[in-house]
DNA sequence: ATGTGTTCCTGTCCGC
DNA sequence: TGCGGACAGGAACACA
C-alpha cells in the first residue's frame, strides 16, 4: 500500500520521536517478515541514536549513530503506531499488543514505534550507512520522482521502444521511484492517457506531460497525509494510511470528475492489477 | 534484453 | 452463520 506519499508521511510522523533519540530497546517478536531479519538486529539496534529519518522511494531509512543505518519497507500491509510520546503528540498511554506486533522500538524518553504488519509483505535491514545507496534494494531503483533527477528527458528515454503498457512501465520502480497502484491510476487520469497504451508508443510532448503531473498528484497527496497528522493528539497514533479523495481508483462504475466528460470509471485488470480509468477521457 | 506470470501472507467483503 | 472466492496500497524472482 503505502506509496511514497503515505511512507513520506510515516517519515514525517516519526520523525519527531525518533530522531534525536536512543533506541533503548528493540523487541523483534519473529525471525522474519519477507526475507530474514540480519543477524542480531536487536542488539544493533540497542543504544544506537537515530541521527536523520530518511525516505527513498518507498523505503524508510534510519541513519544511526553506529555507522549502520536500518530500513524499512512496510510492504502492502505494514503500520506504524507510535505511544507514549513525551511531546504531547502521539496517544500517551501505550496500547495493549497486537497480533502482528512484529518488532516494537523503545525509545528513552518514553516513546514507543511499534511495527505492525499482518501480511508481513514488509521488511527490515541493516546496512553500513557509507555506501548504503549500493544495497541491493536500493541499487535498482530510478529517480526520485519529486527529485531533480526526474525529467522529461528521462522519462522520455525510458519509454523508448518499450511495448509494456504504460500502466506497468510507471510501477516499474527502476524508471521512476516511488510510484504504486493508486497513483499510477491518478496520474494517467489527470495526464488523459489509457493506462493500456504501449509505453513507445505514446508522444513524446504526451510523456512529457506526465512528469509535472505525477509530481502534483503525489505532491497533493503529500500534503493531504500532513494535514492528518495534525490530529494525532487525539488519533490513535497510527502512521501509514490516511483519507484522501482520488478521481479514479476505487471509483469503478462510478461517474468521471472530468468537467464537461460524461463517461463512467472502467475497472480493468492489467497483469494481475487493478487499473481505474474513464475510457472517455482516457486515450 | 524484455515482458509476463507466480509467489510470499492475512484479512475483509460479498454472494450464496 | 458459514463457506468459497475475489481482492487488497509491493516487488523479487522464475520463466518464455
């Protein structure tokens, strides 16, 4: 699930009780969740300080005063709740334990990160903090799409006589980062392209297009996530998923937003995909 | 080299 | 109320 908008906004939420701050525990409740935790990951995580939360693509990052730095992917399913928040901003009171509590961080000071994820699609490492950009999850993945890296010329180039439909080439994390089911959907909408069409085969002025689109589609969303953590005072201290409207996705049957477009959103499965679109507005 | 399908898990929802 | 099937925001991997 979450895309880079709602891990950028996990980022934002955890900042504040993690950075700074000493990890004084790790609870690593199972060996695993997709692939093996490393070796002794409680131990390394114990004492270190966490000195900056990074985000690339969907991964969290974590620099910690070891010299080793921790991510995190949250997979389709993953959550983060943080309690006991000395600043006021997080519920106070530390909630009783999940089922899928599968590693809970303490804090000193009296905060607590508690990872949640019942499809465990998500996952966790350590890497040396020099050189982390070689690992091997993030050695493969394109630019950032709100970065500078991120252009017309590139996307341009990347399409080049790629027969993949469009839909896919944008959830290809290696042509651009960060991009999911969701707004992948969003963003064809909003550019007004059918989410079948070959990647090769759409104009270059068209694919141009995209690149401010996709950047004011997640940028909106962006922005929609910190307008809910404002209200976690009273919340429940769950980082991950927030409310936000969308044009298409979910919206199957429903009618297009599209002023002056009479047509109706189309659900059509595109390698095992859902792919929202109004076929009216959508060539 | 590309493009496509399978796979890892659990939970929820919908029709019968 | 139970049961089966479809589906869910990801992405590595095996294959044609």
């Amino acid at each position: 699930m979450p895309e880079l908008p709602e891990v950028e906004t996990v980022r934002r939420g955890l900042a504040p009780v993690m950075e700074g701050r000493v990890i004084a525990r790790a609870d690593v409740n199972r060996p695993d969740l997709r692939w093996p935790f490393p070796p002794r990951m409680a131990e390394r995580l114990t004492g270190a300080r966490v000195d900056r939360l990074r985000r690339r693509s969907k991964y969290i990052l974590a620099d910690l005063s070891t010299g080793e730095t921790l991510l995190v992917h949250l997979g389709m399913s993953g959550r983060m709740l943080v309690s006991g928040d000395p600043l006021g901003r997080f519920v106070h009171d530390h909630p009783a334990p999940q089922k899928h509590d599968h590693v809970v961080l303490h804090m000193e000071g009296g905060a607590r990160i508690t990872f949640n994820d019942p499809r465990r699609f998500g996952a966790m490492d350590l890497m040396a903090t020099d050189g982390a950009e070689g690992h091997k999850l993030l050695s493969v993945l394109g630019p950032e799409p709100l970065g500078n890296d991120f252009h017309e010329d590139h996307l341009v180039k990347a399409f080049r006589g790629k027969m993949t439909p469009v839909k896919a080439a944008l959830l290809d994390q290696g042509i651009v980062a960060g991009l999911g089911n969701i707004y992948v959907c969003e963003a064809l909408f909003r550019a007004g392209i059918h989410p079948g069409r070959r990647a090769g085969r759409i104009a270059a002025a068209r694919v141009a297009e995209l690149v401010p689109v996709i950047r004011q589609v997640l940028a909106e969303a962006i922005a929609a996530g910190g307008s809910s953590l404002r209200d976690f005072r009273q919340a429940d201290g769950e980082l991950g998923y927030f409310q936000h409207a969308f044009d298409v996705y979910g919206r199957e049957d429903e009618a297009c937003r599209r002023p002056g477009c009479d047509g109706t959103i189309r659900r059509i499965v595109q390698s095992g995909r859902s792919s929202f679109f109004c076929a009216q507005c959508q060539r």
